[in-house]
C-alpha cells in the first residue's frame, strides 16, 4: 500500500485537535487528516470534566490573559454552537463563595479581574449575606459572587458533533490509530514523515504531510520528545474524581457553587457543587497525584509507576527533583488532596463548609475521573497558561488545562488566522462558511493573542 499524503496531519481528537480541525476544514481546502488513537473522539479529558463554560473571573488579567480572553468569547462561541446542534447549554450561572476572611478578599479581587477581562457589570455581582439567604438558602457563606455568564454543558457530546462537522467538511478522520514515531523535518520545504498503528491489526503504517500538528492533551509532550525538540518542561499528572449526589439533593442549590481554592498558588479548584447539563448534581474534582496520563484506575497507575519515576528523575539534576517533589506547599496540597482521593468523607466534607446538610453518606455512586496534565519548569514551579511550541512545520499544543474546553473555538480560530498570517495555510472559503457570527470571530481573533 502508498504513502498516505496529505497537507497537515492533527493528532489527537480530543476537543482542540477536532475544533481546529473544523474551523481549519471551514476557511481552506487544505487536506487535513485527524488522528486519534482511541475509537472515539473525545474520550480523554474532553468528555471527563466538570462541563462548565467557566466565566472568566478567577484568571488573573495579567498572567493568564489568552485563557482568559479565550474563555470570554467561548460563552457565545457555544452557546450558539449548542443551539444549532439542539446541543444542552444549561445558562445556569454560577456562584463562588467565601466562608472565611481571607476569602472575601478574594472574592472582591475576582470582581474587579471578572470585569478587567471583559464581563459586563451587569453580569457579574457580590452578595452578602442576606441577598445568598433569598437566592440559595441551603448555602452558609459570608459573601459570594454571582455570575450570570456561566454555563454547563456536555463537552464529550460537543466534541462528537464538532467532528461529525469536520467529516462533513470533508476532514479525514482516522480511529484507533496511536502515532509512534515522528520524523522531524529539518528544512521548512521538507515533508514530515509519521508512523501510525492501526488496531487491532498494530501493522504500521504511514503518513507525509507538510504540517503537523499535535493536540495530544496528556501525551503532547511525550510527542515532543519522540522528535527530540528540547525543552524544559516536566509533566505531572493530577486525577480529579467526582461523587454523584442522589435525587434528593437535586432541589439544593439552583447555581453550582465554587469555593475560593485553598491552595491558590496551584493551579488547581478546590471540589465543587457541580450541576451538569443533564441536571445531575455532583461533588467534585480534587487533584490526586498520578503516574499516568490516563491513569483512572490503580491497576494502570502500579503499571505506570517505576516508567514514571525513571522519567521523571532523567535528565533532572538532583537538586531540581528536590525543588519538585519537597517543596512544603506542594507537599501539603498533595497530601490534601490525596486524601480527598482515599476518602470520600474528606473531599465531601470540604463542601459541607458552604453547604452543610450535605451527609457524606448519602454519596454511593461514583462519577466519572479526569486526569489534568500540567508542566512544571526547572524550577518546579506549576506552568499556569497553555503553550504553542513552535518548530520547522510544527505546532505542539502543551499544558492545554481548565478552562482549555470553554476556550477551544476561539484559540482555535486565533491558532487558524494565525497560520493563515503565516502563509502556512491558504484562505479558500469565506468566514461565512462556518456557523459564528463573523463580528464575533474578528474581536477574538483580535483579543486572543497567541
Ligand atoms: C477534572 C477536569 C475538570 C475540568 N473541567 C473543565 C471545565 O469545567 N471547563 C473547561 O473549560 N475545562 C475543563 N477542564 C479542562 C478541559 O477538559 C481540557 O482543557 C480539554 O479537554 C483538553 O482537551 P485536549 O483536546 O487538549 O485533550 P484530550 O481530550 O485529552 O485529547 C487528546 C487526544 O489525543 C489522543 N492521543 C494522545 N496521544 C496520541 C497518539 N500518540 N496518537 C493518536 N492520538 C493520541 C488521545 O487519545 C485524546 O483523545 C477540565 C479538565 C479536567 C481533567
């Protein structure tokens, strides 16, 4: 059998490789192939998450612009994605309260940031205690913040009708296939040479394409070594789990209710009161330290353990390992929500604080688990925004964490208009050609700068 050729090859169909394949396949006539290694898109992080289209107000303005700008825009961007797809957007709104002194700060430094990266006054406010007493009296709080521009939705379901879109747009999509090699094109003009394995028969195959890029959320950056790029980043793996709460506790709250995170130097929530779109409430994620990318269950963490380790503490010297794993704050986080792992009664119990008729055994069924893959640099410290690793005919999406699925369509169309600038791809179709408002994607595109 040929050589399967074509101009640029995405690996990984979780929500960012298939938007941008869609919105890609939208503006040219580039032959664009998607490649997924499970048989189904969507499966990873994409489907396993809280489902919020995440207001954004607890980015800092500063240090986390792009995800900020990206996940304001993202709001309309689904919102009129869903309603043509007769996709669930539960415009539900959402409330972050404060339970201690310390939080109210906060609380009011979310305001001004919520406002700083573009939300409208009207659309964000504080509460006090007794305007939380008439809104949701079954939460205890000193104050909260109200934003009614927040929303829940089914990410996975997103992702199955963004690719259904791209196959329609003519993007070829193929399944089950794990890319295991890449060879690195040294001059712009040479073409990039993938091997695949398609399962279940595992012969290998391969592709030539001009452009690659890889959307491989947890396995992004074993890529990047596979093609030797150097780099100084590490992985850490961190499960959130999730409890589901029986039908009893359905009339509780009407918003999901956040707490200000305990540890807010980390770039992780503490566990939520999470109602999803199909009206489901649930507790949850902490962020259980693991060996693996896709380590939902022990079995795959004991096997990813020693493979883990090793490569962890290759290449670092012994001093920088010290950095990462001893630091005091790192420690106490992950002890914290190691237990929150182990027992149920911990992580219930840290939503008790602001909803206290919760009763920890009430809690049997268990939900789904979701593994954030997140940098750390030499020094140790956590990476908190995505990064877009350039090389010769390359982009490598890294570190692409919370709120990487509200964001997607508009770091998509700003990666898109990007290469576009760039004369890496051709505009062939008009903006019109795809569903959003052309205003819309002008001011992202503007805003969101990559
Ligand atoms: C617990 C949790 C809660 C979250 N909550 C929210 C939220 O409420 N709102 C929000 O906006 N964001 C949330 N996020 C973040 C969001 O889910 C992620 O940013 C987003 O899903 C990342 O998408 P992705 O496409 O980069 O990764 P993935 O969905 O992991 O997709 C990567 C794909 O690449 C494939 N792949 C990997 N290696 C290969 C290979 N070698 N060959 C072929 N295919 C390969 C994988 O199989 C996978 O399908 C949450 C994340 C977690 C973990």
């Amino acid at each position: 059998m040929g050589i399967n050729k074509t101009d640029i090859v995405i690996i990984g169909a979780g929500i960012i490789g298939t938007t941008l394949s869609y919105i890609i396949s939208s503006l040219s006539n580039a032959k664009i192939i998607l490649i997924e290694q499970e048989n189904k898109v969507g499966v990873h992080s994409s489907s396993r998450n809280t489902g919020k289209v995440h207001a954004p107000f607890i980015y800092d303005p500063e240090k986390k612009k792009v995800i900020a700008k990206a996940a304001l825009f993202g709001y309309e961007f689904w919102n009129e994605y869903c309603r043509l797809k007769k996709i669930p957007f539960k415009d539900d709104g959402i409330i972050e309260v404060a339970t201690n002194n310390e939080g109210i700060k906060t609380i009011y430094r979310h305001l001004e940031w919520g406002i700083r990266n573009g939300l409208d006054k009207k659309d964000i406010e504080i509460l006090d205690k007794k305007d939380i007493e008439n809104i949701e009296p079954n939460v205890k709080c000193q104050t909260a913040l109200l934003c009614n521009r927040d929303a829940s939705v089914d990410y996975g379901e997103i992702t199955r009708a963004l690719a259904n879109d791209a196959n329609k747009n003519k993007v070829n999509i193929i399944m089950n296939s794990k890319v295991t090699k890449i060879k690195y094109a040294q001059r712009s003009n040479e073409e990039i040479h993938l091997k695949y394995k398609r399962y279940p028969d595992t012969n290998e195959k391969e592709i030539q394409c001009d452009y690659l890029i890889n959307a491989a959320g947890g396995s992004s950056l074993g890529l990047v070594n596979m093609m030797g790029i150097n780099h100084d980043y590490k992985n850490l793996h961190f499960r959130g789990d999730y409890w589901i709460a029986p039908h009893k506790y359905n009339s509780l709250t009407n918003h999901s209710i956040y707490s200000i995170p305990k540890f807010q130097q980390f770039p992780f929530l503490d566990p939520h009161w999470i109602i999803r779109s199909n009206g489901n409430r649930e507790i949850g994620p902490n962020a259980c330290p693991v060996f693996s990318q896709y380590g939902y269950n022990t079995k795959i963490n004991l096997k990813e353990f020693v493979p883990r380790i090793y490569g962890f503490v290759k290449g670092f010297n012994i001093k920088r390992t010290k950095n990462v794993l001893f630091k005091k704050e790192i420690l106490k986080m992950v002890s914290n929500e190691m237990l929150s792992s182990i027992s149920k009664w911990h992580m219930i119990n840290r939503v008790k604080k602001f909803l206290p008729s919760l009763k920890s055994k009430d809690f049997t069924a268990k939900g789904t688990s979701g593994i954030r893959s997140n940098l750390i640099d030499k020094k140790g410290d956590f990476i908190l925004n995505p990064i877009f690793l350039n090389s010769n005919n390359t982009m490598h999406i890294l570190n692409y964490n919370s709120p990487g699925a509200t964001g997607a369509i508009s770091i998509g169309f700003a990666l898109t208009f990007k290469l576009i600038e760039k004369g890496i791809i051709k505009k062939d179709k008009e903006i019109s050609n795809n569903p959003f408002n052309e205003k819309l994607i002008m001011d992202c595109v503007k805003e969101v700068k990559i």
